[in-house]
C-alpha cells in the first residue's frame, strides 16, 4: 500500500511541476521573447553565482566530513607508502588551485558576461600568446608531477632489500591462502595441476620437493614491524588482486603469472589501534579484482607485530607437510633438520 | 560531400569533433572485436588464448599458454579511445553552443582542431594505464605515464579557450548553453582527477577504488551526458520543429548538476580511504565500514536525480508531438548551414540548390553585425578573422 | 543590435518536394519511417533507441544503489519484480554484480556512443557541411539496424536463467571465460558478446560513413590560393 502511495505521490509531483512549465511556457510566450529572455538570463546568471558558492561552500564542508575517514590522518602504515601520500598531496595542491581558479572563471563568466542592453560581445577569434602560455605552463606542471612520480614508481617496482622475508600470497574464489617458506628459506615448487582440495592440498604444492617439507600454510598473514616483505602473488582460478589501502599497496592476483611487490611495515597491528583510535582496527587484505559474486568476501587479514612476538609466532607455526603426512619418516619436526638450517632473513 | 566552400578550416567544430570520433572508431573497435571474438573460441571452442594455469570449481583445467593480460591489452586498446569517442563529440558539440550563445567566435579554433587532433593521436597510445598494477614491466609503466599526462596538454588548452569564449561574450542562458557551461565545469573536475590516477604510483593506490568511480563518472557519465543533453536542446527545433519547454530544461539542468556534484564529489574521499569498487556490501570490512552514511546519501541523491532525468524524458516526447512550434527559422542566431534549410527538411536537405560557404562559421558580433552565416560572401573590406 | 546580413531561404518546408537530384520516388510507410535512409531519420531513430536505453541503464544504477545505500534493509516490492534474483527483498550478490555490469555496457555503449555519436553524426554532419545525406545512406540505414539487433541481443541475455553477463562491464577473463566462475559467464556473457559484435559492426559502418561525406572533396572551383586564403586562421 506503501509503494503505491510512494508512487502516486511521485506522479502527483511531476504533474505539478508539468503543469508550472506549461504555463511559464505560456507567460514567456505572452511577454514576448526578448522580455523572456532577458529575465531568464537574469535568473540563471544569478544561479551561476550561487552555484559557485554553493559548490565551493559544498567542497569545503565535504572536506570537513570526510577528510578525516581517508587515510590521510592516520599516514602510511608502510615506509614506502609515505611517498604516496607525498604525491598525493603534491598533487592535490597543484590540480586544487587549478581547480578553483577555473571554475571560479567559468561561473563567474557565466554571471559576469551575461547579454546586457547596448554591449556588444567582443570579436576575439584567437591569440597566439595566450594559447602558449597555457600550453607551457600546464605542460611544466605536469612534467614536475610525472617526474616525482615516476621516481617513486620506479622504487615501487624495483626489486625488494636483500633481508626482505618472502611470504606467498594465493587469491582463490573466495579467500586467501598464505604459505611461508619455513627455516630452509625457500618456497616449495607448486603447481596447479598438483591440486588436490580432497586430500588437503589445495594450493597445488609438490610434496616430493624438499623444499616445502617445511612450508607453512595458513589463512591470515603475520608480518614483523620493520622488516621489507616481499609477497609473491598467485592465483588459482580468476584474477584477482592483493589491495593493501593501509600500507598503500597493491598488485594483480593473475592465474599462470606470478607477481610479486614489496613494503616494510612501519606500525604493528596495536600501535595502529592508538594511532586511529580505533580498537578493532585490523589490516585488511582486500581483493581488488571483481572475481565474481564472492569478491566483496575475499578479506584477508594481516597482522604486523614487533620481531619478537613474530619471532615466537613463528616458531610455533606447524609446516603443511606434518600435517598432511603425519607418519613420514621425512617429517621435518626432527630435531636433525631444525638445528641445520639458518633462521633465514629474519633479523 | 561539404557543399562548395566548405574547406576543412571552414567546418564547424562539432565536425571536426565528429570526424575524429569517427577515426578514433573505425581503428580502435576492430581490436575488441578481435578481444570478444578469441573470448568466444576460449569459452566455446576449447582454445587458450586468455587462459592458464587455472583450478575452477574444483576442476583442473587443461588451458595452457594463454594470458588473461592478453585481454586486457586488447579491451583497453578499444577502451581508452572508446573514452575519447564519448567525450569528442560532447566537446565539439560544447565548442559550438558556447560560441553561438556567447554571440562570439569560439576562441583558438585552430588550437581546438590541433588539440582535437593531438587528443585522437594520444588516445591510441596510453590504454595500459588502465593496467598499472597488472605486475606489467615497470620500464613499460612509466612510459604510458609520461604519454597519458601528455594527453592532458590539449585537454587544458580546450577548457582554456572556451573560458576565453565566454569572456567579454553576450551570454544567453538557454538550457542548451547551461549544460555547455556544465560540461566545462564537469570536464575540469573529471580531468583533474585523472591527473591522480594517469600517475602510476599514485593509482597503486586509487586503483579499483571510489576514486577511479568518482573520476570516469564525472568524466563520461555526468560531462559527456551534458553535451548530449546540450545537443539536444539546441538542435531539438530542427529536429522536430518545435521547442522543449525552456522551464523543464532549467529545472534538468540545475538539480542535474547540483545532484551529479553531490553523487561524486564525496566518493572521492571513499576512494582515498582505499575502498574497493564493486563491492556489495562492506558491512564486514573495519576499514570500509565508515562509509555507510556517505553510502546512503549519494543513493538517495541518485534517485533524486534519476526522477529528475525522467521528466526531461518527457519533456522529450510530448514536446513531439505538443511542444510550441517553431517560427522562425534560425531561432538561435546561429552562422552554421543547417540553419538555412527549411523548418522541417525533407529528403536531400536543401530544396534548390545547397548553399555555397564563403566563410568560417564563427563570425559574431563582428564589424558590428551580430551574426554573418557562412553563406555570406567576405566583403571587399572587411577584416580577416 | 544592428540587422543581420544573412542569406537565408524562404522556401517553407513543403512536404512532397524533392530536389531534381533525386529520383521520384513514393516512400512507404516502411521506408520512410522503419528502414529509413534519410540521415535525420536515423539520428532520431539512434536517438530514441539510445533514451531507452539511457532510461534502463539508469534504472540498473537506482537498483543497485539501493544495496549499496541500505544494505541491511529489505524491500519486498524488489522480490515481485526480480523473483529469485531479489530473494527476500534483498538484491543478492549475483543479481549486483548483474546490474553493475550491464549499467556499464549500457551507459557505455549503448548510450554515450550510439546515443551520442550515432545521433549526432547522422543528424549534424551533412546538414553542416552541406550535403545532401551521407555518403552511403544504405550503409547508414544498416548502421541503424545492426544498432537495433545488437539491442535485441542484449536485452534478451537480461532474461536468460544463468542472468547476463556479470564480471564487471571489462569482462576481465578468466572470470568471464568460465561458466563455473561465474553464472554470469554462462550463456549470457555469450549474448553480451555477440551482441557487441554486432555493435562493432554497427559503429564501423557509421564511422566510415562519416568520415567518407567529411572528407570527400566537393570543392570545384577552391584553388589552393583560396585555402590558403581562409586557413590563416
């Protein structure tokens, strides 16, 4: 009954409005053209000005609601994303007061040159000095904002530090998968075509290499504060996308290509809380790829803690293979292989 | 066909706008056909052109060899120009109104056609910064960096000359004019936010996010429809003879961009704070969830707007067939030729023979006569333009 | 202001008089109206089509902001409408991803490029530029059609059982290259691209079309002093 009344008052309203437009129609008719005219340049010259307070009044108290739920406040929660946040305000600075100048210009063009009695527009088909001097200097502009940011890029994309710690990422429908190389440092080969979801091994990983005999797989990322981590990045079915708004990071999940990227986490998961005041904040991992109807699910989470709490999270960690193979003499669970291998790369 | 006269510097600018949309086509689409045709071979034939190393469903599959990027490179070579064959004729078609409701020549056109042509050539060659964080080769990233902001040289100059259109000019409100002057305003917002995102590290960031919602919707969905509405409202008459209501129209027009500003300007905030585009629901995500009043507001002001649009639908239809019929012939006062065929143009346009063209389109207000259409021959003193 | 000093023609626009170009020919009803080759027929054909259009893809934009807006709320006029696909009141996941995807497609496309180029190309450049019609007016007439078929298309992978397409209006593969991915990348994702093929076709016609009238030189008499002339600009 709701949605009818809805409806009818809805219709209602246009007939309304219909009915005023048909008649001003008539008025302006019966005024004449050049009366009709002249006022509705009155009025829309007038709305001009109006709208540019209005906008701007409207950015500025936008600003003041939602500055504060952008990431700005908090900073970069990873070193190299501090450059981001450089870049954005560089950014924002110079494509603001491009944005205010002009649009100040165009509506107040708009009210200011308005049809006049007895002024005649100006013929001014072209000027040569004008067009470049607004072909260089946007073009200067846009040089200094390619350069910072393409200096940026390049350290973005550019290999890790030799003591980053590698962890796997895997994007599936609908979750994340982690692995660790555990203490032999390397990550066992895997392939899709090992898969086996029934027998445990949903990543695909070749149990036959030594090399994932200590590889732990889990379902949440844990990470130590100020070391660089280097994520290789995989997916099993569909692109998908590993997006890190807090560390400003984030790179493709592309089946049958690896990606990789790297950032040094610069506050852990507690501090973080102090810093946005928030306590259920947490680093969510969220896929950034529409990977069909379970895309909005996809939320990993990240834990950064100090190295020390790391350090024992770590050690308590169990590897895949002693769970899979919980009877195999090749258990790496020995004291043996434990005492031989280096703690790698993590300091 | 461009009747005796009409050189290409005599065109009006809408088609040279027009023109370049056309080759921007013509090149770009045949490579998305080719996109959707290999993707009909993977998805029916067995073929692995996008596709492997995939586990779906529990399923092994046997695609090897293929590359889903593949794709990408091949959608976006149509994607980026498609873009451009959105925004070229709203352009052209701004170019024009501006002038004619200035009762000035539209500023630079020399510059505007170069920047037109500067825009076509750029459009072919920046479509991976769609792709940035695909994993591509940096080298390679940095270069469509440097050729996407380039593209944003033409751009200024465009919005530029048409400021200087207005300035010193006789401005007449009609609903045409005000969606002309809404698209400059749009097109300036929409192409300073591609500034941010054309910079690769900073789309690291924005990629798939609000902002990237926020910049294409002002860019295409709210400029490139303002020029489609200006279009209509100026040539409406000489389409079906008779006038829009003019009330209608300044009531589309002004709750239309107050509600667009108010739809996308915030979603740039959603974007900075890194929230993903096309997600359903981010009831469960700490850090999205903030979001859920903004989220509400810029639905209800999308209804709003979307009512509004339905009375202009209207105003559309009825004025067909009731709308008040057209008098004269060249309600605008304007120079360019489909103005002097008669009110309602049968087949082949021009009953006698087609007008010959002697000059540009963009004579006004000069040497003291408010308008001199094309067909008027230059007379033996007067000044060059 | 001082009078204008233009040349404009009086002639009313006498219905029946043809130009000694063309041939007397008696239109139907059929080929004045339906497959029309009068360019301004066809830019208002391309123009209604893409209202429609225009209308629908907005209409997708109302449904899914209403998720987006109030994603705890149900609305159980939405389940009357929608059945399955609106379960409870509610827009399920399937059915967003649905809307997201053909909103883009639509507006995209359908809209902003024929609505826009389609309807203003045709109706504009000969007018402009003095012609008579376009270069080809069978070709423009089939640019129109195949327009119009590829709607058809489109529309109907909206009422298949599996839905249309929903992996985003990029159609990114793997995920649109996989029934099992995606229901939308069942039998309606072939729709879509069939549909858009057909588009292809429809744009490429109209773009040749009008690059051919723009550019062919109808300029007996323009010696290149003349350019020359005019282009100091």
């Amino acid at each position: 009954m709701t949605d009818f009344f809805l409806v009818a008052i809805l219709v209602m309203i246009f007939v309304v409005i219909f009915q005023i437009a048909k008649a001003s129609e008539y008025v302006s008719v019966l005024k004449g053209q050049e009366k009709s005219r002249k006022q509705n340049n009155r009025i829309n010259g007038f709305l001009m000005m109006v709208f540019l307070v209005l906008g701007l009044i409207g950015a500025w108290y936008c600003n003041e609601l939602y500055y504060g739920k952008t990431l700005f406040p908090q900073g970069s929660a990873s070193v190299e994303g501090e450059k981001i946040d450089i870049m954005l305000w560089i950014t924002i600075a110079v494509t603001g007061v491009v944005f205010i100048i002009t649009q100040i210009i165009l509506f107040y063009f708009g009210f200011k040159y308005q049809e006049k009695d007895n002024t005649r527009a100006f013929y001014f088909p072209h000027n040569n000095k004008l067009e470049l001097l607004w072909t260089t200097v946007p073009a200067i502009f846009l040089t200094v904002l390619v350069a910072f940011g393409l200096k940026y890029w390049f350290i973005f994309t550019s290999d890790p530090p030799s003591n980053a710690i590698v962890v796997e990422v895997t994007g599936h429908q609908f979750g994340w998968d982690f692995r660790y190389p555990g203490n032999d440092g390397v990550l066992g080969k895997k392939s899709y075509k090992l898969y086996n979801q029934p027998a445990g091994n949903s990543l695909g990983v070749d149990f036959n290499d030594s090399a994932s005999f200590d590889d732990i797989h889990l379902t949440e990322m844990h990470i130590p504060k100020g070391t660089p981590v280097k994520l290789v990045i995989n997916a099993m079915d569909v692109i998908h996308d590993v997006g890190l708004s807090h560390f400003r990071m984030k790179m493709d999940a592309v089946p049958g290509i690896p990606t990789t990227m790297w950032f040094t986490p610069k506050y852990t998961t507690e501090e973080m809380k102090k810093i946005t005041s928030n306590p259920n904040f947490v680093y969510e991992l969220s896929c950034d790829q529409i990977c069909g109807k379970g895309h909005f699910t996809m939320r990993g989470i990240i834990i950064v803690e100090e190295p020390a709490v790391y350090q024992a999270w770590l050690k308590e960690q169990k590897p895949e293979y002693g769970t899979l193979f919980p009877d195999n003499t090749k258990n790496t669970l020995t004291t043996d292989s434990m005492s031989k291998a280096p703690i790698a790369q993590i300091k | 066909m461009r009747t005796k006269g009409m050189s290409m510097t005599r065109m009006p600018l809408t088609i040279w706008a027009l023109f370049f949309t056309a080759v921007l086509g013509v090149l770009s689409f045949p490579v998305l056909l080719s996109g959707a045709i290999l993707l009909l071979f993977d998805r029916n034939l067995g073929t692995s052109f996008f596709l492997s190393d995939i586990v779906v469903a529990g399923k092994i599959l046997p695609n090897e060899g293929g590359s889903a990027i593949l794709f990408q490179h091949l959608f976006w070579f149509l994607g980026h120009p498609e873009v451009y064959i959105i925004l070229l004729p709203a352009m052209g078609m701004s170019s024009e109104i501006l002038s004619v409701n200035s009762r000035k020549p539209i500023f630079g056109y020399m510059a505007m056609v170069g920047s037109l042509f500067a825009i076509t050539i750029l459009a072919f060659l920046v479509w991976a910064h769609h792709m940035f964080v695909t994993g591509l080769n940096p080298l390679l990233g940095g270069v469509f960096v440097l050729l996407t902001l380039l593209i944003a040289v033409p751009s200024a100059i465009k919005v530029f000359n048409w400021l200087t259109t207005l300035w010193r000019g006789s401005i007449r409100f009609t609903p045409a004019m005000l969606f002309a002057i809404g698209f400059v305003s749009l097109f300036i917002s929409g192409g300073l936010t591609g500034i941010f995102l054309g910079n690769s590290a900073l789309d690291i960031h924005l990629h798939d996010t609000y902002f990237v919602v926020a910049h294409f919707h002002i860019v295409m969905g709210v400029a490139s429809f303002f020029g489609m509405f200006a279009g209509i409202y100026q040539w409406y008459p000489k389409m079906f003879g008779r006038y829009l209501n003019n009330t209608l129209g300044y009531i589309h027009f002004w709750t239309t961009i107050a509600g667009a500003y108010l739809i996308f300007w915030p979603m740039h905030y959603e974007g900075l704070a890194g929230m993903p585009r096309r997600y359903y629901d981010f009831s469960n995500w700490e850090s999205f969830k903030m979001f859920g009043g903004l989220n509400q507001f810029i639905s209800m002001v999308a209804m709003v707007v979307f009512a509004v649009q339905l009375l202009f639908i209207f105003n559309f239809f009825y004025s067909i067939w009731k709308g008040r019929k057209v008098r004269e012939l060249n309600p605008w006062g304007a120079n360019t030729l489909e103005w002097t065929t008669p009110l309602r143009p049968g087949h082949g346009n021009w009953p006698g023979d087609i007008p010959e063209v002697h000059r540009w389109p963009y004579d006004y207000s000069k040497d003291g006569h408010d308008f001199i259409d094309q067909t008027v021959p230059v007379g033996p003193n007067e000044s060059q333009h | 202001m001082s009078t204008t000093s233009t040349s404009t023609t009086t002639q009313s626009a006498a219905h029946g008089t043809h130009d000694a170009h063309h041939e007397h020919h008696h239109d139907t009803f059929i080929t004045k109206y339906i497959f029309s080759q009068d360019h301004k027929t066809i830019a208002k054909q391309f123009l209604v089509t893409g209202i429609i259009w225009a209308f629908i893809g907005g209409l997708f934009s109302v449904v899914f902001r209403l998720q987006l807006g109030y994603p705890e709320a149900t609305f159980p006029i939405l389940e009357d409408f929608f059945g399955h696909w609106a379960k409870g009141g509610k827009i399920q996941p399937e059915f967003y991803y649905a809307l997201v995807t053909m909103h883009g497609t639509v507006l995209v496309f359908f809209v902003l490029t024929a609505g826009l180029s389609g309807t203003f190309a045709n109706f504009l450049i000969p007018l402009q530029i003095g012609a008579r019609d376009m270069a080809s007016p069978f070709l423009n007439m089939l640019s129109y059609w195949f327009f119009f078929l590829a709607s058809v298309v489109m529309i109907s992978s909206l009422f298949v059982q599996t839905g249309p397409a929903s992996g985003g209006w990029t159609i990114y593969p793997p995920l649109s290259a996989l029934g099992d991915a995606s229901s939308g990348s069942k039998i309606g994702m072939d729709l879509w691209l069939v549909s858009m093929a057909l588009f292809v076709v429809s744009s490429l016609l109209g773009g040749l079309n009008y690059i051919t009238t723009i550019l062919n030189m109808r300029t007996k008499g323009m010696s290149m002093t003349r350019l020359i002339c005019v282009q100091r600009e």
